[in-house]
C-alpha cells in the first residue's frame, strides 16, 4: 500500500532526511486557534500534520495559538483536544503560544536592540495609509527613526500599562518599498487590556499572529511548518524574523485549504449560525464541525479516509461534499447493524394469521461480515406498520411492491398478498389486507414463489415509538460564503423531524456511537443528547438508493 505517489509535502520531508537535516528528525505541529470547535477543514490539517509525523517516525505537538484575549475561550481548548482524540491522533506536547509570551517579549526587545523594531504611535488608519499600494511604495511614519534607548523605554512602558489600546504599536523596521506588504514594516505588538483566558491580567500588550507563529514554530524546533496558501505572502516575514532572531530556522510550507461546498468553514460565520440560532449549537449535525459530524453518526475512520482521499493539493478547489458522504456510506455499509423501522407508516394487516398469536423471528446483525456480528430477535404478528409508500392502489407496471392482487417478501418473515384494502370516508387508504403462505418463511421457504420486491416492516403491538431527524444540505447554494448574506441561502428543509416512528424493539438498545442501518431508509445513529425516555435517532446519510426499489 506504500505504492501510493508521495504529495509535495512528503517530496519535501524525504529530502530533508536523506540530506540529514536536523539530524533527519520530524516535527509537525498542529496549531488551532481556540476561538471556535473544530470543521472538517481542520481535520484535513489535523491529519496531515499527524499524518506526515506517523509515516516518517516523528512527533505533533498540539500548540494553541492562543495570541487574542478577546475571542479565546477554554471551552474550546476543551472541545479542540476531544475531537483530535476522537479522530484517532496523540499529540506528543500541549502548548500554548501564551506560554512563549515572556521569550517573545524577549525576542521583541531583541529586535529593538538592533535597531529592527521601533514604536509607532499613528493611528492604525495612519499607519494603513502610509503603507503604500501594492504598485507604490509606502512612506515612513514620523516615528520610524526614533532611536534605540528611546524605543526600548516606549516599549517597555507599553508593556507596564502606561498606555491605551491603540495607543501605540511595535513595528519591524524592513522595507516600505518591498512588493510584499506585509513586510513593509509588520506590526509585531499591540496593546491591549484584555484579560486572557490563561494569562489573566499578566499581560497587556500581546503579539501579532506574524510575531507569534513562527516564534512559536521555533522555540518547539519544529522542523515542517505546514499552513494553508492565504500564508505564502507571510513566509517572507517568517523567514526575515527567523534570520534576525537566529533562532532555530524551521521552514512553512503550504497547501490548498479543505473547502466543502453547501456549508461554510469560517469559524466567525459558524459562531454567527450559533448565536443567531439557525442551528442547535456548534454540534448541531447539520454543522461541517467535527462535533457536528460525530453527533450525525458520522465515524472518525470516515474522517480520516475522506482528507487522505481529497490529497494535498496547491491550488485552491471545492470539494464535492458527496465524496465526504461516499467515505461514510462505505464506512458504515461494512460496520452498521441492519435494523427495521418505518418512518411513515400505514397498518397492514395479514387475515390468515390468527388473532392474538405472535412468534420471533431472528435477522443478523450485519450481512457484510462472515459470522452476521450475532443476530436479534424480531418480534412478528397480523399487525404491522409498512411505509405508506410500499403500497399503490393503482401501482405502473414495475411496481415490486404492494398493491391490489401484488406479492412481496417481508424481510425475515413471510410472502404476503395484498387481498384488499380499506378507505376512510376522506377516501385514504388507512390499512392494507393481505394473506400471508405459511410456508414462505424465509430461511425455510418450500413456497416455490419467487417475488421480486422485499419490503421491511415493524409488528405493531411490539413497536417502539422513537423521534428521528432527517437531515439535509445547510444552504441552498454550493459557495454561501461568496453571497453578500450567507445567511439568506440557508435551507429552510434543512431538518425534518419525524416525531414518531415505528423501530423494532431492539433498537431500544442503541449503542450510543454505533451506525445503524434502517433498512431501505438510511444510515441513522442515536442522538448523543437522546435520552432513554424519548430516544431519539439521527439519518446519517441516506443509501446509495438500489436497495428493492
Ligand atoms: P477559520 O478560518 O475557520 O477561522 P483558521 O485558519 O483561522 O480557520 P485556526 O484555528 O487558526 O483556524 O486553524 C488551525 C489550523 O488548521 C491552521 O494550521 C489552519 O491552517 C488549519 N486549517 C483551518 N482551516 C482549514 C481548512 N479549511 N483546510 C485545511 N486546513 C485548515
Ligand atoms: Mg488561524
Ligand atoms: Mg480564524
């Protein structure tokens, strides 16, 4: 299986250790912001970065990138650190950028002393403007040669509080000509009184992400600092304050984002569909979040195969959410347990089976294993719940189901046919009348009728009522985020809530995180937060539909 070609990434790391850099070493890292739950975007990095350390004998650090106080919160460090074990991935060490604030500051000052940071006291408008366009140079601010015991007294009274947010910045001193803006003389501290969700009030300047990140990359040795494309204008910058720091030279390289069409994978736009209630909270199954996705059935294996699958590409491209879906259909055709349940019922009842008797049938679990993972047992009677549509009054010539004079297979049971059928005075068919051959009992059947259609069903004094929602695609369109209100492209359908449907009694016995396979419906899962007095099931994915129909 290692005939696979290697993605650029891998190119690069197999180089690097044949000419022994770093001693052939590997070290990835893996660096969320804790401002929001993770999305399948940062499962994509996730397991790249672990990925790329487990194929070449390495390690990944988990790094919070915890440089703003205002959005930070440790309900998310805590979800983070769920959903990366839940993927299946051990991060060697726990970091967090705030615990580098010190050697950062340190680092700061360093620059300072060689005369490549100054303190800037424009506005942020004021330093914009004097930035300059991409086609003309930029023009120093009137602070830009303040000297050096100057800017290291500024600097330390910005520290000690002295100051406003606002107030006054630090800034590389680089180039206001370069084509590149960002190194056009970065901003590398800001003030800001904000308490911080681990520092607490310690601290009231704080650095820039472009002062922080590769810093960070550095103090931890890491050796492939993997990020997405947005970064390839920073790598200037990250390798300027590298060369100036003389610190250890780790190296970013960068790869196309995850983008999912039908959903939107920006973190403030997630929170937005959070707060504003669209959706239940940020597991709400509908949600590209990992949670989302855990609560909708879908398993950390169907994850994994799905970002390996999409490759590491350098271009930017949308990915098709239908293969996300392939990846779990495929995971759970081999693992999900086979159950019945009917979702839109209708009675049917079977006239030559007498009154009151009922008997148990046993289906195993899972078909697509040698041993059927055991089997359970299914109660059956002359009364049963069928979906209304298995049944035509006046069904087209290819209808394998039910109608007047037609025959068809209860799963695990009997051949029925429908003999007759009964309206109420509105004239809907409230109940289907069938006769059943005794001896067409599947495992024993000696009937010698062959029928065409399979239909499943639930015994209706041995039915449990359970709630199941059915899900569908969040927004309308492929790319919401490209309209001017992502908002307005929300689907309205995107949830149907059945309140009662049918299941065998089995199903009482749902193992939370288990896929389940409502036969001929889909693949479902017990609700996470569905308690055992009003169980609740959430549709998965719906079947790849060639199933009897
Ligand atoms: P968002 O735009 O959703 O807020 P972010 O990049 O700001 O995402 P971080 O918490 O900083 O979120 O991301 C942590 C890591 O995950 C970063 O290395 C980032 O590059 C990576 N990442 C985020 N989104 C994606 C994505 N869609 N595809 C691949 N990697 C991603
Ligand atoms: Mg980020
Ligand atoms: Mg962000």
């Amino acid at each position: 299986n290692d005939e696979k070609s290697l993605n650029f990434i891998e190119e690069i790391i197999e180089e690097d250790i044949k000419n022994g850099k770093h001693g052939g070493r590997v070290l990835t890292r893996f660096p969320p912001e804790p401002n929001g739950y993770l999305h399948i975007g940062h499962a994509k990095s996730i397991v790249l970065n672990f990925g790329l350390a487990q194929k070449y004998n390495g390690k990944t650090n988990l790094r919070f990138d915890d440089t703003n106080p205002v959005t930070e919160e440790t309900e998310y460090v805590e979800s983070i650190k769920n959903d990366i074990k839940w993927l299946g991935f051990e991060w060697a060490e726990e970091l967090y950028t705030s615990d580098y604030f010190d050697t950062l500051y340190g680092y700061a000052v360093k620059l300072i002393e060689k005369g490549m940071a100054y303190v800037d006291d424009s506005t942020s408008e004021e330093i914009a403007a004097a930035k300059g366009t991409p086609t003309e140079p930029g023009k120093p601010t009137p602070y830009r040669d303040r000297d050096i015991a100057e800017n290291l007294r500024l600097f330390e009274e910005m520290r000690s509080g002295k100051y406003p947010d606002g107030a006054k910045v630090l800034r590389a001193k680089i180039d206001l000509a370069s084509p590149n803006m960002h190194m056009r003389d970065p901003l590398l501290f800001r003030i800001k009184h904000a308490h911080h969700h681990r520092t607490g009030d310690s601290w009231c300047v704080y650095p820039m992400y472009d002062f922080a990140h590769g810093q960070s990359d550095s103090i931890e040795q890491i050796t492939h600092s993997v990020c997405t494309l947005e970064f390839i204008p920073h790598r200037p910058l990250y390798d300027w304050l590298i060369d100036q720091l003389e610190i250890f030279p780790s190296k970013q390289y960068e790869f196309a984002r995850l983008n999912l069409n039908y959903t939107v994978m920006s973190k403030r736009k997630l929170l937005q569909l959070v707060n504003e209630q669209y959706v239940e909270g940020w597991d709400d199954p509908r949600m590209p979040t990992i949670s989302g996705l855990r609560r909708r059935g879908y398993t950390p294996g169907s994850i994994r195969n799905f970002c390996e699958r999409i490759g590491v590409a350098k271009r930017e491209n949308i990915i098709d959410v239908g293969l996300l879906e392939f990846c779990i259909r495929e995971d759970l055709n081999k693992t999900a347990w086979r159950r019945m349940a009917v979702l839109d019922p209708i009675k049917l009842t079977i006239i030559n089976y007498p009154d009151g008797k009922e008997e148990m049938l046993t289906g195993e679990n899972n078909p697509e294993v040698e041993d059927g993972e055991g089997e359970r047992e299914i109660p059956f009677s002359n009364a049963l719940w069928i979906e209304r549509e298995d049944f035509m009054e006046n069904p087209p010539k290819k209808f394998f189901r039910l109608g007047p004079g037609l025959m068809v297979r209860l799963k695990h049971a009997y051949i029925v046919r429908c003999e007759d059928f009964v309206r109420d005075t509105d004239g809907h068919v409230t109940e289907i009348r069938c006769t059943y051959l005794p001896e067409s009992k599947s495992g024993e059947d000696t009937s010698g009728i062959k029928v065409k259609g399979t239909i499943h069903w639930v015994s209706i004094p041995h039915a449990k009522t359970v709630e199941v929602r059915l899900y569908d695609r969040l927004f309308n369109v492929e790319n919401p985020a490209a309209e001017s209100d992502f908002k307005a492209t929300i689907n309205p359908e995107s949830l149907q809530i059945i309140e009662k449907a049918y299941v065998e009694p089995d199903l009482l016995n749902a193992i939370s995180g288990k896929g389940y396979q409502f036969i001929r419906k889909g693949y479902f899962t017990l609700d996470t937060k569905s308690t055992s007095d009003r169980p609740v099931f959430n549709r998965t994915v719906t079947l790849r539909d060639t199933w009897a129909k």
